[in-house]
C-alpha cells in the first residue's frame, strides 16, 4: 500500500471498485451455473419423454393413435 495519504485512499478506493466486481462475477457465475443445471434437467426431461413416446408409438399398431 502506498504511504502517503492520498495514494492509501486511491489504493482503498480501487480495491472496493476491484472487490465489488469480483462480487458481480461471482453473482453472475453462481447465476449461470444454475440456469446451466435447469438447462440440463429439462434435457433430460425432455429425452425422457421422447424415449417414452417413441416406446408408445412401437407398442400401438398403424393408425390407432
């Protein structure tokens, strides 16, 4: 940290600025990672459904659905 006064208060007012960006990403990061994770579940979700429907479909003789 620098010694005189004026340098110590820039450096203090820096890191805060510094500190609170590194917060925001953080906020962000957590954020995404958990619409990445919803992402996945719907997938998921999704797949199995089609799974299901295809098996439906194999079981249902032509033109009774």
């Amino acid at each position: 940290m620098p010694e005189d006064p004026i340098g110590q208060e820039m450096a203090r007012i820096i890191n805060e600025k510094l500190q609170r960006v590194i917060d925001r990403q953080t906020e962000h990061t957590v954020a995404l990672a958990n619409h990445t994770a919803s992402l996945d579940r719907l997938e998921k979700g999704q797949e199995e459904l089609k799974n299901l429907l295809l098996q439906v479909l194999a079981r249902e003789p032509k033109g009774h659905l």
